[in-house]
C-alpha cells in the first residue's frame, strides 16, 4: 500500500491528508472486524482513544487503540504474521499498557497507519468483572469507547459505567502535598550531586523525568485550583490545560547535556517548584514547606556555587 503522503507530495495537504487518512484507518478497522468476527480466539474487540470520544479527538496523525479480548494472547504476543492482514508492519515490538495491567503490540504499517493492539485474556477479563474494572481501565473507557465485536457480551460488561469505581481524587491530600515536596526537593538536591560528579546521564534524566514527573503533578494541581479542569493524564494536551504563566516557565527547567545547563535547569525546577507550589498551597490551605525548600536550596548554592536569590 503507498505511504500516505510521498516525498514528491510535500508540503501536504493537511485537510487531504486528514481524510485520507480517516479514510485508510477506517478501512483497517473494517478489515479487523471482519477478520474477528471469523476468529474464534477473539471474543470482543473495543476502539478506544482518539478514535472512540468527542473529546481531542483523532487527526490525521492519531492512531488507533483496539482492545482486543481474546483466549489465548500468546498467539498475538509472539508472533507477527497475522499483522499482514491489514497491511505490511515496518515497526512492531510488544510492551505493556499504559495502566500496566496487559501487554500490547504496537505496530507502524509502511503506509503511516499507527495501531495498538492490547491483548487482554478473556479469563482475567472474566475474573475482573466479577470483582471490578480496574480504576485504570475504568479512566480509559470514560473518555469513549466504540465496541466492534461482542461474542460473549464481555465489551457489553466491561463497558457498563456501573462496574467502574469512581474517578480518583484529584487534589492532594496534605500528607501526599507534603510527601511530594520532599520528595521533589530530595531529588534537585541528588541531581545536583550526581551533576557535580560527572554524572551527567543520571542528573539530566533526574531533572527532566523524575523531577518532571514530580513537577506534572504540581501543574496538574495548580490548574485544577484555578477551575475544576480536565488535565487529562500523564501530560495529554497540558499546552491546552496549564495555565499560562506555567506555560511561559517551564521550557527553561530542561537542561542541554553539559554540566553548566543541569546546574542551571535544576535552579530553574527549584524556582518553578516554589512559584508555583507557594500558589497551590494557598489555594489548598496547606502550609508551603518553607523550611525544606530552604534547605534544599542551601545545598544546591554550595554545590553549584550560586545565589539563589531564595524567599524567606
């Protein structure tokens, strides 16, 4: 099948490109469910992501999310043969979902179509129904969900909104407000050692992961103190959500790989942490962790050789 856009095509199209795109996706998703509804293996099979809801939903560069439930998810796991059913696989490789609960084959055709087939085991699906969906899964299907075949009616259950658990709480608790801090202040502090050591692999990967991910949930926390916002999860569409002063701060708390930029994105994580932590914890009623930020920033003015200029 040809690429969707070729070389000679360039620039695209984007509103063609879209609909062929559409077009093409749709004639997979046709194709697999004709296919499934021949296999015995697979009992149901649910769109879910950008192709299932209203909300951001797909475009032309979006791919395809299928949870397939089947008897035996060996045979989809270790091998690829029956990808060539719906086009020729450049890239695909077995991993697992997003909520860690089942493994997934992620698959890039030649054409451009990006697919995700999540293999669920029809016996544990069984199992989690009579207990309860998983508060993962449970998020997943909440923001849409287009069931293409039910041989059992395990889509029909999984998908009843009566067998998920409420949505978690999503401003903190003090105990995990003060737990965070700590911990997001524990790690400026490591970084910068392991920074000062040589180390720059680690201390670039703490400043702009560990820290960041520490930092999303601030983000996450300071925009639903704003307004009861959706903030999506794991960073989905925060240039839509955040507010915009966090917007205009945060491409300066990521570090080039030398030892000046790590030393200089750690002192920018730190300012970020106490701009925008002092606001959440007026807006919660919580006390800010004064004593530990000036700490914390203590430690990285000895070992980066700094004023930090810190707020008493």
């Amino acid at each position: 099948m040809r690429a969707l856009v070729d070389a000679a095509d360039w620039p695209p199209d984007h509103k063609a490109l879209r609909t062929v795109a559409f077009v093409a996706m749709q004639d997979l998703i046709d194709r697999f469910t004709t296919w499934a509804l021949d296999r015995p293996d697979i009992r149901s099979a649910i769109i879910v992501g950008s192709r299932a809801r209203a909300d951001g939903p797909a475009d032309s560069l979006s791919d395809l999310d299928l949870a397939v439930i089947v008897t035996d998810p060996s045979i989809y796991l270790s091998d690829t043969t029956w990808l060539r059913r719906f086009g020729e696989p450049s890239l695909t490789f077995v991993e697992s979902t997003a909520d860690g609960n089942f493994r997934e084959r992620r698959v890039l055709f030649r054409d451009g179509r990006d697919v995700d087939f999540s293999v669920l085991p029809t016996a544990l699906v069984q199992q989690m129904l009579v207990q309860r969906v998983p508060a993962g899964i449970a998020d997943v299907l909440r923001r849409g969900f287009r069931i293409l075949v039910d041989k059992d009616g395990l889509a029909r259950r999984l998908t009843d909104k009566a067998r998920w658990p409420e949505s978690p709480q999503t401003l903190p608790t003090e105990l995990t407000w003060n737990e965070t801090s700590h911990d997001f202040l524990y790690h400026v502090v490591w970084a910068a050692k392991k920074a000062k050591r040589g180390e720059l692999w680690i201390a670039k990967s703490s400043c702009d992961s560990y820290q960041k991910n520490l930092m999303l949930r601030l983000i996450e926390w300071h925009a639903k103190t704003k307004s009861d916002r959706d903030t999506w999860h794991k960073g989905r569409f925060l240039e839509q959500w955040a507010e915009p002063e966090v917007l205009q701060d945060l491409p300066s708390t990521f570090a080039g790989y030398t030892l000046a930029d790590v030393q200089r994105a750690l002192l920018a994580n730190l300012r970020f942490y106490e701009r925008f932590g002092r606001e959440v914890a007026r807006a919660l009623e919580y006390r800010f962790p004064d004593e530990a930020y000036s700490f914390a920033a203590g430690q990285l003015r000895q070992l980066i050789g700094q004023d930090l200029g810190v707020t008493q």
